[in-house]
C-alpha cells in the first residue's frame, strides 16, 4: 500500500502558511498604508530625491504619472540589456560569455517587467554581476513598479475633484526604500541561517566518493532568494530554481518560501482598506482571495493525488517530477502560491504535474492572478474585478453602477473591458501564431495536447507576468525570445495604461451619496459575485483553448 501523500505533516505545511500570513496581514498592511500616506520623506530618500532632482510634494496626474512609470521601464530594460551583454568582458565569476543579443534582450524585458521568464540555465549563463546588480536590481525595481500602480488607483478611489494621483518618483523610492529592502534584508538573514548559500566565490570541484570530480556552483543566493520571491520575480539564481538544495534546502525554507511570495501582495490588500478608510472593503477582497486560493489548492491537490494511472495509484500520487524533500503536497502548494501569486519560482517540475493539475496552473494566471497576485499588480486586478461585479450588479438591479460612492460609467466600463480583454488578447495571439508556424511546434517537448500545452503556459505565464514554464519548450531561439518578450511587454503595460486613466478618472469625479439602494460591496453577496465574475470571465476566454490542451490532456 503506497504511502497517503495528504497527510499530517502535508496540512501542517498549509496551516504553517496560513498562520503566517494570517499574523502579518494586517500589521504589515497598516504599516504599507502609513508608508504611502505620511508627509514625512526619511533622510534617506530626501538625498535620493535631491540627486535625481525630484520635488516630492509635486503631485502628478495620470499622464504624467503613466510617463513617468513608462520612461523609468523604458532605461531599465537598456540598463540591464547593456549590463548583461557586457557581462562577457567581466572575468569570471563576475561575468560569463555566451549570451546572445536576443537572449539579452528576453532576459531585460523579464525581469524589468517583473515576468523573470529563463530561456537559459542561469548558473550556465550569469555571472555574480549578472545576478546580483542585474536582475537583483531589477527585481526591486519591477516590484516597487507595480505597488505604484496599484497607489495611483488607490488613491484615484479614494480622491475628488482632483487630477492629482500622486508622485511616481516618491512612491517608487518609498516602496523600495521602506518595504522592500528592509523586508528582503531580514528574510535574507533568515534564509541564510536556514541553510541557504550565499557565496561570492567561483565554482569549487570536489572528488566524489567513486574517484570521479564534480563541480559545485555557487553564488549570492541568499541575498537573492527573498526579493526574487517576495517581488514576484521568481527567477532562479540555478536552474531548477527552488527545488535546488541550495536555494531550498529543507522543508522550513520551503515554507518560508512560500510565505515569502505571498506576504507583500496580501498585505496590500488590507493596506488598500486602510488608506480609502474603509476596511471592510479590504476584508471583502481577502475573502475572495482566501477562497479563490482554496479552490486551486484543492483543484490542485486532487489532480496530483488521484489519477487512474496504475504507476500513479502504486505511487500514491503523481509523483513524477516532484522533489521528493517535499512530496506532492509541498510542491502542490508551492505550485499554487507561485502561480497565483504571479511569481515564476518552481520546486518542481510544472511539465511534469497531472494534465489538470497543469491546468489549474494555467487557470491561476488566467484568472489575472487576482489570489493574491503580484506586487501591486494583483491588488489592481482585484479591484479591476470589483469594478465589474459592482457594474453588473447595478445593472441587474437597474441603478447607475457605483463603487465606493464612485459612479461606473461608460468611459470607465470601456477601460475596465480594455484591461479584462489584453490578457487573452495576448495570450491567444501569440498561443496562435505559434502553432501556425512549423518551425516553432517543432520545440515542443511533446506531441498532442500536452505539447500544445508547453506553448499555452510560455504565453501565459508572459503576458501574466509570472515567468515559470512548461520545461519541455524549447523556448531559447530568436523567435521565442522576441515573441514571449512582446506578450511580456503587453501585458505589463498595456493593462498599466487602463489602470492609470482609471485612477485619473475616478479622482475627477465628486464623490456620490450612500442611499438605501447603494449595492454594499462588503457585503457576501457582493463577494460571492466577484468571485463568479472572475470565474465565468475566464471560462468564456479561456476554456476553448483549455479544453484543446490541458483538459484534453487530463482526461487522455
């Protein structure tokens, strides 16, 4: 009899997770709105301000907010593309040789538009430079990025009679000065005592115990570890990223791992009740994240345990490419957080998952990666989605639709419905054409729906800005790497344009009247149809190209 794969130490993993995030929420929620609200600037960041030459009591609206956001992005990616094709000039472990312009490329959009998608084994491809000033920065950058956007509409809700939705330049330096860095630095201690590596020396070969050599790569892994996780970036300093002993040696780190992806963007979701002064608001959206988030790990965990497959049923699970430090139910989890927290950290396999529990992957980026979601980026979806259940809910009762006493008009449905539509619009495209096109369905891994599949996830997790693969693409050619970097580019920012009119719109609105007929979008009526606007959303998108690749391949 196989061993049950579900059981004790399978929940404690969970409810070690749950009590975490749960004990952080809202202290670290308060402590985010307080850092966007105050008119104190710490001396810090009056010196970076005073070197960038940014007046920080100058408020911006949505254009010029948007411009800023833009024209910052736009000298990140030629920053890090310079950086990483002239990292071969640097000796080694500093630099590495051999990475293409095309590659350089993918690899800047990546990490700047905080997707972290590899096409390349990074050991292999980075040096220590690569990593550490590359796309470490890059990572603090992207995240603190996306928690701007999600201010700007907070604060577009929350605003009247204004065009004013705050300053992009303080809001970037105070996200990464006073959340980030501080965070990162604690977990990077944390990660360190825990077994984690963290080495700025070369490679060291060591003799093995049948008289052959091996050499062991190392680098600043544990410096690395929490902004990769806690940003959303998810990018392995190795290739098998978190299911290498030493980025994830033990399950307490596999934990903490977890914890680490999950706790800026839950976080935000109360920081966002807190600074409109309305914290049921917040309470409603972490429902509906709590149960979103319940649903795909049970989704996820019965496609994994529980298959007709004989090999599968001896097994007690299916537990090919699955680390076995962690079993099925760690990786199940870590599967679930990554890819509803939209960051592309892995502990195992994702080719290698059930047909359907690949599928449920999937689903979680298409859901807009709204359980949480990303760094700021989930908090903006969440709400995209309030939007729309408050709009449907006024029509079905015959009322002008209104959130937080905010009027939901034509021009702000038409950019809601332009922000719903750019993911699949991306997503299909580039699904599409690469399936028309010989030379790239001959990089599949695998025939059928399964190979179909492989191609379906690279141009979700691009455009959803998650970064993990399907490992059996291969993804590491001129046309791949230029195609997953638009639909990476597309779906960072053309949805980032839709949020910021929408800020600036709302802000110029006055603020209506609460009547006995004012839909209460606290209430579990109101969450209950934000949950199933998001869920029908996705099926009617989604589930023609789903039911071609990974339910086909589930129920084969």
């Amino acid at each position: 009899m196989a061993e049950p794969q579900w059981g004790a130490a399978a929940w404690l993993q969970v409810a070690a997770v749950v009590v975490i995030i749960a004990a952080v929420h809202v202290p670290l929620g308060n402590y985010i709105a307080r850092v966007f609200t105050t008119q104190r600037d710490l001396r810090a960041e009056r010196a970076i301000y005073r070197l960038v030459g940014v007046a920080p009591r100058d408020e911006q609206d949505w254009k010029k907010y948007l411009g800023s956001l833009l024209a910052f992005s736009a000298v990140s990616v030629l920053g890090l593309y310079a950086l990483l094709l002239g990292q071969q000039y640097l000796p080694r472990p500093w630099g590495h040789p051999g990475i293409t312009p095309a590659l350089a490329f993918n690899t800047a959009v990546s990490f700047v538009t905080n997707t972290s998608w590899q096409s390349y084994d990074p050991e292999q491809t980075l040096g220590h430079l690569g990593l550490a000033v590359g796309l470490g920065v890059q990572a603090f950058a992207s995240a603190a990025v996306g928690i701007c956007a999600a201010m700007a509409l907070i604060r577009g809700l929350s605003r009247h009679r204004t065009d004013e939705v705050g300053n992009f330049w303080v809001d970037l330096i105070r996200a990464i000065v006073r959340i980030l860095l501080p965070i990162a630095a604690v977990l990077s201690l944390v990660f360190l005592a825990a077994g984690v590596v963290e080495s700025l020396a070369g490679p060291q070969g060591f003799g093995t115990i049948t008289g052959g050599s091996q050499t062991i790569l190392r680098g600043p892994v544990a410096s690395w570890e929490p902004i990769k996780l806690m940003s959303g970036d998810g990018g392995g300093a190795f290739n098998v990223s978190s299911a290498h002993p030493f980025e994830n040696p033990n399950p307490i780190t596999n934990v903490l791992e977890i914890v680490a992806m999950l706790l800026i963007p839950s976080a935000l979701v109360r920081a966002y009740g807190v600074m409109i002064r309305d914290k049921r608001q917040s309470w409603a959206l972490f429902a509906v994240v709590a149960v979103l988030f319940g649903l795909g790990l049970g989704l996820m965990s019965a496609a994994e345990a529980h298959s007709s497959q004989t090999v599968v049923q001896a097994a007690g699970a299916a537990m090919e490419g699955t680390e076995t430090r962690f079993g099925v139910p760690g990786s199940a989890l870590f599967g679930q957080a990554a890819t509803a927290s939209a960051d592309g950290a892995v502990n195992s396999s994702y080719d290698s998952f059930a047909g359907l529990g690949g599928g449920v992957l999937m689903a979680n980026m298409m859901l807009g990666e709204v359980a949480p979601g990303g760094t700021g980026s989930g908090l903006y979806a969440l709400v995209m989605m309030a939007l729309l259940a408050a709009f449907l809910g006024g029509l079905m009762v015959g009322k002008t639709p209104e959130y937080l006493r905010k009027r939901v008009g034509s021009r702000e449905t038409k950019l809601i419905s332009l922000y719903i539509l750019t993911g699949p619009a991306v997503i299909l495209t580039g699904l599409g054409i690469a399936m028309a096109l010989p030379g790239e369905r001959a990089q599949m891994g695998n025939t059928g729906p399964h190979g179909m599949s492989e191609v379906m996830y690279a141009f979700t997790s691009s455009a959803a800005g998650n970064g993990s693969s399907f490992a059996g693409l291969g993804a590491n050619t001129t046309w791949y790497n230029t195609a997953l970097a638009i639909a990476m580019l597309l779906g960072r920012y053309v949805p980032m344009i839709f949020v910021l009119a929408l800020a600036g719109s709302f802000a110029a609105q006055q603020r209506g009247v609460v009547t006995v007929g004012t839909l209460k979008t606290h209430s579990p009526m109101f969450i209950g149809l934000i949950i199933g606007t998001t869920l029908v959303m996705v099926g009617l998108e989604y589930f023609p190209a789903l039911a071609l690749g990974p339910l086909a391949d589930g129920i084969g």
